[in-house]
C-alpha cells in the first residue's frame, strides 16, 4: 500500500513501510531520529561531526551523499532509500533527479520557521507512518521547551540580533529566520525590524541579511549572539579586532554571547532546539 502526500514540489506516492531514507538537510534528520527511523544516508557536508552529538549517537553507520548544497546523486543511488527528503531551497533544481531515483518529499528547511519545522515534522511523521507518534513527540516537545524557557535568566527586553561572522561581514539572522522565530516565541525584543530588513541585502535567497561592520555599528544591537564553529573563527576574530567592535553596546555592557554555530544555526530540529534553550538558561550578563 501506498500513501498520497501534498509537498512543495505537488504530491508524492510512498510506500507505507519505510525503512529506508535520505536526509538531505538535518532538521530532517532531527526528524527521523525523534522517530526511531533509519536515516541510510545523510547530506553531512563531508563530515559527520556536524551532526549534534545526539544524532550522531542515534544514526550509527549511515552513508555521506555529499553536502547539503550539492548532494551527490550517485551516492543517494547506491543506498537505495524509499524515500528521499529535500530542502525546498537548496534542491528544488534537483527535485526531479531525486524523484528518479525515489519518491522525494520537498519541505522547508533553510528557510523555514521555527513554527513551519514543526509543521514539517508532523509531515515527516505521516510519510513515515508514525503520526500518531509525531503528535506525542509534539507535546512533549512543548513541555520541555516551556520548562527550558522558565530557566532562562538573561533579560529578553533587551534588543538581540543573532549573527553569522565571516569573511563577508556579519550576516544576521532575519526576522522570519528560524533563530529568530525562536527568540520571538522564547519572548526576546528583537533588534531587526521590517523596515530595515529591506535596506539590507540577503544572503542565498534566504531570511538572511548581509550586515557590513559599519551597517552592524549603524544598528548597534543591545545583544549579540554570534554563532561560531572552526571555519568562521578567524573572522569573528576579525570582527574583534575592528574598530567598531568596543564601540558596540552589546560588547560595552557584556551582552555578546559566543555560541555553537552547528546546534544554533544549522540543526533546526526539536532534538537541537530543546537543547539550545537548555543552553540559553547559561547565559549570563
């Protein structure tokens, strides 16, 4: 038997027996592991400590099609999955290469929400025919986050804008970003409003702004959360070491917070993002 699933690329057929599948981007695999499902193969970017620490201890052996941006077609071939799961952004010009290959749902990731990645895992747990399971992980989800978010100590109405820092400049996370979404349901002020949103370039089609160190002095945010992993260490560095930087408030009154670009800015699931507000409650001021 089969099941019939409207997705962003129209509807998908699918066995109602998955076993096997392929994330491409890992919100998704957040998603099959909160599922108790088999991820075969993983868009890891080549390495798969960039996965959470508790993905990785889930998924076991599973096998690298290449990277989130250009997955590897003859790599998601060879581990024959019965499902694919795509990212609406990044694969939409490969939708029908993986469609040859098996039936592919295409969902929001990189430009999702925090509100549409819990829409997306409901849909995940259909496909998967595991709903009823999915809703249960849902309202737990909602507990556990309501428990994290009691802990939080720093003051939410002060303006925060969370970043990126590379060799670019600063890109900051958009209002309808899903780091920013987040500290709106988490009740954060934020410093980015719709009008200066509009004045700013985006970065890959997505809610993304590219901020300039003079731009980012302009804006002057009470607090800042920089997402830092190895490769953008050097240019958060840079940023330091500019001019600007000491003139910040959010740097004057000790409101910078250096954070894991892999769980903050890249994971995007229930698992990650549990465990990013349990970080929030260690912030301090």
């Amino acid at each position: 038997m089969t099941i019939e699933i409207k997705h962003n690329a129209g509807k998908a057929v699918i066995p109602d027996d998955v076993e096997t599948v392929v994330a491409l981007e890992y919100s998704f695999v957040d998603a099959l592991v909160e599922l108790d499902m088999e991820v075969a193969g993983i868009a890891d970017d080549g390495d798969r400590n960039n996965l959470i620490q508790p993905l990785r201890d889930h998924v076991g052996d599973y096998k690298s099609v290449g990277s989130r941006l250009e997955p590897d077609l003859d790599k998601i071939k060879e581990v024959q999955p019965q499902l694919i799961i795509a990212d609406e952004n990044r694969h939409s010009e490969i939708y029908d290469q993986l469609e040859e290959i098996a039936p592919t749902l295409l969902l929001r990731s990189f430009n999702a929400d925090y509100n549409e990645n819990i829409d997306v895992f409901r849909i995940i747990g259909y496909a998967v025919s595991k709903e009823s399971e999915a809703q249960k992980r849902l309202e737990q989800h909602e507990e556990t986050m309501k428990a994290n978010n009691d802990k939080i100590t720093i003051d939410k109405s002060i303006e925060t804008l969370p970043a990126v820092v590379s060799e670019r400049g600063v890109t900051a996370h958009g209002l309808k970003s899903y780091m920013s979404s987040l500290l709106d349901v988490l009740d954060f002020k934020l410093s980015l409003t719709q009008e200066l949103e509009e004045s700013v370039p985006e970065y890959m089609n997505g809610d993304y702004l590219e901020f300039t160190y003079d731009q980012l002095a302009e804006l002057n945010p009470q607090r800042l959360i920089l997402m830092v992993a190895d490769e953008n260490e050097d240019s958060v560095q840079s940023l330091k070491d500019s001019d600007i930087w000491h003139n910040l408030d959010a740097v004057k009154n000790n409101r910078v917070h250096f954070t894991d670009r892999e769980l903050w800015a890249k994971s995007r699931g229930l698992i990650s993002t549990e465990q990013l507000v349990d970080d929030m409650s260690n912030l301090s001021e």
